[in-house]
C-alpha cells in the first residue's frame, strides 16, 4: 500500500464521493467538501458513502466531510477538486492562495482548467511550480448517485492524466499513480480534448433540443437521444477533435477508441440502452460546461492552431441563440487559458514546458 496522503477531495457530487470513498478504502486520509450543506449533512449523518454497481456493493466509512473549504484543505498534501469546469474559476480564485507550497492541485476532469489556473498563479504573484498542477480526462469511474450518501459506480478505469507543464508528470505520476488509476500523457491538452462529455452531449443537446424542452429534460440522450443523424454530428465534432490532436502532436484517440479503452465500448450511445440501468434525463451541464468548457474550447484550439472547426463553433452559436446565453463569452478562450498571442509551436513549448 502506498504511504498515506492527507488528501482534500472538494466537491462530495457522485464522482467526488465516489472517488472519496475508494481513496479511503485504501488507508488514505480524506477529507471530503461540497458547499451544499444538506449534501454535508447527510453524508456526516450516514458516516460515509455507500457504494454499488461494478465494483461490488459496500459501506465505505468517511469521518471527515465539511462544508468549510479551508477547513478541509488546510493539512492537505493533495488537494483533487470534482467539480463542474464552470465552478472552477470560482474556485481557484479562492483556492490558489490559500494553498500551502508544494501542494498538489488534481483537477478532475481539467478541460484544460490548469491552464486557467497557471494564469491565475501569476496574475496573483504565486511564484511558478509552487503548486504541482495536474488534470485528468474523466473520473476513474462513472457515476450516479442514487441516495444521499449512496453512489452507483460503473466503468471503472484509468484516467488520461498529464501535469502543467507536462515535464512534470512523473512527479504527479510518481505521487498519485498507486492511488487513482492513471494513464500518462503528453501534456494537458491530451486530457482536455479527451473528454468524452465533449462529443456525447453538445452535438445530440443541438439535434434533440425541441424533444428536450416538450419533456422537460426527462430525455435520456443515450437511449433515446442517438439517431443515425445525430450520431453523424457527433463523429463530425470527433473529426475536428481528431485534426486538433494531430496539430498538436498529441496521440489521435476516436470518441469510439476512448469508451473501448475505458472498458465500455461504444455501445453505451450507439446502441439503445440506459448505461447505468436507471432511468436518466438530461443535465443542465450537457449544455453549461459540454458548451463552454468543450465546444468553446475546441474553437479556440482550432484558432491557434489554424485547425477549422466550422460544426463546433455552429453548435455553441446554435445554443447560445436557443438558450439566449452568450457561451463564447463564456467559455474557455485564449485570455481565460493565458495563451493570447501564441501559435501552434508556442503552444506546444507552453504546455510541455511551462513557456513558449
């Protein structure tokens, strides 16, 4: 077993808890946040999390769980944040200065979040490799909750990691490796274009929106939602996924090679089915953080790197007339990810090396 971390798991959502809890089975000290005191209350009120699905049905006992993030935070070694991308600005604006040097700040998933939060470092004076940045693609499982304090896991896998800038991956590798199942990569646009949410949710949200709307978001889009034309626009936005990896340098992975490697496959959305056997409906943040953390973020790579990307800048201006919410202001642009002014071999040397 590997040595013990004091670890800070912020954000107790199903992955998060789920990710809580598989952390403290294996002797590691956790401590888990949400600001939903009610979310708080009823894992404190149970003790922990009670865990079912593919990795068998158990009590797992979590002692430590509160609504105070400094709290939380203040003797951690590690801190993994398991949170909607749109709650990370917010977040790091009152996180990164509060963090101890030497921390280890996991963002799961990044959608390129450790960029953002490089920016913000220097913007704040917080001297350069203080705070060991690291992103994954997903979580290491899927989840569901399906109780207060009970959590559905499904699909447990190794997740696409990589640190800011990625020269230092081993050390996130070397810390974190034997605790959560992780798959290294080239640097953390690797995670960021990874993301599977990305292809399954914008394309199918643009096809399915007036079924969306009749229901009242009880459409289950993998099950009800994946038609032949749909699923065509979906393996368009991978098309230009794919051309943004290959610019980049970085391993071309298909939407479909990714759910195979994940251990799922792609019949989880082309083929009818509820993936997690439970009737589903659709989220707020298919279209809140699929838009301006995926979508958004394919366009503005695309920009850099002279990729075109004409059925993802469609989709975020389809929604964004439809939703009446701007979400290219939104989103994830070159200003926010501190890459104004490079080009495609600036941004290569940015994130392998932490300078252009």
């Amino acid at each position: 077993m590997a040595e013990s971390l004091a670890i800070a798991v912020v954000g107790a959502g199903p992955g998060g808890l789920a990710t809580a809890a598989r952390l403290a089975e294996q002797g590691q000290s956790v401590v888990l946040h949400d600001r939903d005191g009610e979310r708080v209350t009823a894992i404190q009120e149970r003790g922990g999390a009670d865990l079912e699905g593919d990795l068998g049905e158990r009590f797992v006992r979590l002692p430590a769980v509160t609504s105070d993030l400094h709290e939380a935070i203040r003797d951690a070694q590690c801190v993994i944040v398991v949170v909607a991308a749109d709650s990370h600005l917010e977040l790091l604006q009152t996180l990164l200065p509060a963090l101890r040097p030497s921390t280890t700040l996991l963002l799961m998933a990044g959608a390129a979040g450790t960029l953002e939060a490089a920016r913000l470092m220097r913007e704040a004076g917080i001297p350069p490799g203080s705070i060991l940045l690291g992103e994954t693609a997903t979580h290491p499982q899927s989840s569901r909750l399906t109780g207060p304090a009970r959590v559905r896991i499904r699909f447990p896998s190794s997740m696409r990691t990589a640190a800011f800038p990625g020269t230092r991956t081993p050390e996130l590798i070397a810390q974190l490796g034997d605790l959560l199942p992780m798959t290294p990569t080239a640097n953390v646009l690797d995670p960021a274009l990874n993301n599977p949410n990305f292809l399954i949710h914008p394309a199918p949200m643009v096809t399915n929106y007036a079924e969306v709307e009749r229901t009242g978001g009880t459409l289950s889009i993998m099950n009800e939602g994946m038609t032949p034309g749909t699923l065509r626009a979906l393996d368009a936005v991978d098309a230009e996924k794919m051309a943004l990896q290959r610019s980049l340098g970085l391993e071309v992975v298909s939407i479909d090679d990714f759910y195979t490697r994940a251990g799922s496959g792609p019949g989880v959305y082309r083929a009818q089915g509820e993936p997690f056997r439970m009737r589903d409906r659709i989220w707020d943040r298919y279209i809140t953080e699929d838009i301006p953390y995926g979508s958004v973020l394919y366009s503005t790579l695309g920009r850099v790197l002279g990729v075109p990307t004409p059925v993802s800048d469609g989709i975020t201006a389809v929604l964004s007339a439809a939703t009446g919410v701007d979400w290219w202001a939104a989103g994830r642009t070159e200003a926010r990810l501190g890459i104004a002014g490079m080009g495609r071999e600036d941004l290569i040397a940015y994130v392998r090396a932490g300078s252009p």
